[in-house]
C-alpha cells in the first residue's frame, strides 16, 4: 500500500457519484439538534495526533464512499481507545462491491455509489469485524444542512465529525500538488466537479477566527475544515466549503463511545439514541 503520506495525485482515484439523492425518511440534524444549548468549541479535534489513515484502495478503486466510513472507524476509535481488529484494504472493497456493484477484475464496474447508499449500507449491513464477529455499523445517521455554519461545528463536535462530500474541482489537485490548503480560486480548473465527486470523513475544524488575531486557536492563519483523503489530511476553507460541499452527515456510530456509555464530549449514547426515535 502507498505510503498515505506520499502519493501522486494524479493517480487517486475518487468515486462519489455527483448528485444528492433524496429520501424523506432521512433525518435531519436540525431536528434533535440546539445549537444555543451547545457550547461549541472554536476549535474541535478528534483522535489526538492522529494524521495518517489507510488509503483503503482509493488509489486504485472508485470506492471513496465506503474509505471515508474506514477512516471514521479508525479516527472514532483512536478518539475512544476502543482496540478492535483493523480494517483491511478487503473490508472496503467487499463493501464497495455491495454498495457499488463493484466486480473485481472487471473496471467497468468500478464507478463509485451515491452517498445515501452508502450511509443506509453502514447502517443496514456494516463493514469489516470486530472482536466479537459483528460489522462496524451505525444505530443511525442524520443529514447535516451544510450551509448553516451554527448546525455544521454544532453537528461536527457532538457526533464526533462529519462525512462529507463535494464535487471536486480541478484546482483542489493543483493545491494538493503543492501542499496547499483547499481555497477558492478562478479558471476552468475552479469548476465545480470537474475533478469529479468525492466522498471524506472530517476529524477536525477550526471556526473562522481572522477578527481574532491574538487568538490561541489560529492556526498560522487557516481556519475551516481537515478531511481525510487519499490516507492524509487535507484542510479546506470556509469559502472552499461553501463553493464544493453538496451533501453532509453525522452518524451516531458505537465505534465513538466509551466504555462508560459517553462520547470523548460526555454526550450519553442513550440520550442520542432516544432522540433518534423520537423523530
């Protein structure tokens, strides 16, 4: 497996089929959640030091749906020092294959999956094995408005991160090319998915402190969003977000809960759950 660290970008593949599908029956975060009863920290973290995940294919496949559900796995797990048995490169692919009809051997099957499939698959079915032979599923999943900013750190620091997704555009490989941040530029190669759609798992943010100087929550003048990607973290803009980010969620996944029942946060799992189906 390539070193997550360094690879070239020309030959990562992506895989999120563009487009939002629609369902009803999709919860929405707004629903059970209050953002002015939530202190939000300006600055948000999970999994420590954690700054490497696996690649999980996603160099070679079109299977960023279901990485980016690896490297949730991983990060909620470092972040609960849960010690479960590690993903595979093959976990992924087998639920790839399910999710996005994949066949191995054959590339004309290797067209990515929509992100709604994705997240009901996580729930339904799961991926991978833990210690006592069951997959890594979620209990549910919400939809998280994405160009509301209050629902977005509010979403981020109680669920423990966000999956998202964007269309791609060109300039974003040009930038990871050079070790730059994803931002907002102009050109054909600022299009909007003209790289094409991409499914990451958010572990971090940090909230747009530029009024701020003399803050201790700068970071040497970056303010947004880290993803992982392609095995590494990738940060993006505020003004990035809101240009390429069409579609993201949370998920109230066991893998983030300690042993005593409570997220890293204290938030009690019971607490979300009866939420949940109170919807």
């Amino acid at each position: 497996m390539p070193d997550a660290a360094e690879f070239d970008v020309e030959q990562v593949r992506l895989g999120k089929k563009l487009g939002v599908v629609q369902d009803r029956r999709t919860f929405m975060a707004a629903a059970i959640l209050q953002p002015d009863e939530v202190k939000v920290p300006d600055r948000h973290r999970i999994a420590g030091g954690l700054r490497t995940v696996p690649m999980f294919a996603n160099d070679r496949l079109g299977d960023c749906t279901q990485a980016s559900i690896g490297h949730a796995v991983v990060t909620m797990e470092r972040s609960s020092s849960q010690r479960e048995l590690p993903l595979t490169d093959q976990d992924i692919i087998e639920a790839y294959q399910r999710v996005g009809g994949y066949v191995p051997g054959r590339p004309d099957t290797d067209h990515g999956a929509y992100e709604l499939d994705s997240m009901n698959h996580w729930r339904q079915t799961g991926l991978g094995r833990e210690r006592d032979q069951t997959t890594h599923r979620i209990a549910a999943f919400v939809r998280v408005d994405h160009t509301n900013p209050a629902e977005v750190l509010t979403a981020h620091y109680v669920f423990g991160g966000l999956k998202v997704c964007a269309g791609l555009p060109l300039s974003a490989s040009d930038q990871m090319r050079q070790g730059l941040p994803w931002d907002v530029t102009t050109g054909p190669r600022a299009k909007w998915g003209s790289w094409g759609g991409h499914s990451m798992y958010s572990p971090a943010y940090d909230r747009d402190l530029r009024d701020r100087p003399n803050s201790r929550y700068r970071l040497s003048g970056l303010d947004g969003v880290a993803v992982w990607t392609w095995g590494r973290e990738q940060w993006m803009t505020w003004a990035w977000w809101a240009s390429y980010v069409e579609e993201t969620y949370a998920v109230v996944s066991e893998d983030y809960f300690r042993k005593g029942g409570r997220t890293p946060q204290g938030f009690n799992a019971d607490r979300l759950a009866d939420m949940l189906r109170r919807l």
